[in-house]
C-alpha cells in the first residue's frame, strides 16, 4: 500500500462487464510518483489523498465480484487527524 493524490478521472466507451458502475480514477504515486489508474471502492473525488493497494489484493474490496484490476483505491486519508 502507498499514498496517492486523485489528480483525474477515466472515461471508457467500452469495459469489462464487472466494472459497470464503478470509477475509474488516476492517481499520482506521493510525493514524485507516476500516475496510474485505479479502480475506486471508497468514493473518492479528484485532489484527495488515499492509499492504494496493489496487486492480487487490489480486488479483495470487491469481492464476492471479481473485478479485474491492478490497482484499487481503499482509504481516503482525513486531513484533519493527526
């Protein structure tokens, strides 16, 4: 798992058929990171950090679904706790 910034969001005119309805979002890897796509479990919107998690695991938020993924957004870190 790492942090990321949602700096924008993916658009699909054709998809696999377990990712109807869900988000597709571009993350930047913090601080310098590249940016990848991750499916969104947890409604976050663009300019939120969150923690991605990658690999097999990506699609355990999903399940009993399998959804075919890479990466997946699964916290949106608060700003104000500390």
């Amino acid at each position: 798992m790492y942090l990321g910034k949602v700096v924008g969001n993916v658009v699909c005119s054709v998809q696999d058929e377990s990712l109807t309805g869900r988000s597709l979002l571009l993350v930047q890897r913090l601080p310098n990171g590249p940016v990848v796509v991750a499916i969104d479990a947890v409604g976050a919107g663009i300019g939120e950090t969150v923690y991605i998690c990658r690999g097999k695991e990506a699609s355990f938020p999903f399940l009993p679904t399998e959804v075919p993924t890479e990466t997946s957004i699964v916290a949106i870190v608060d700003p104000s706790s500390k």
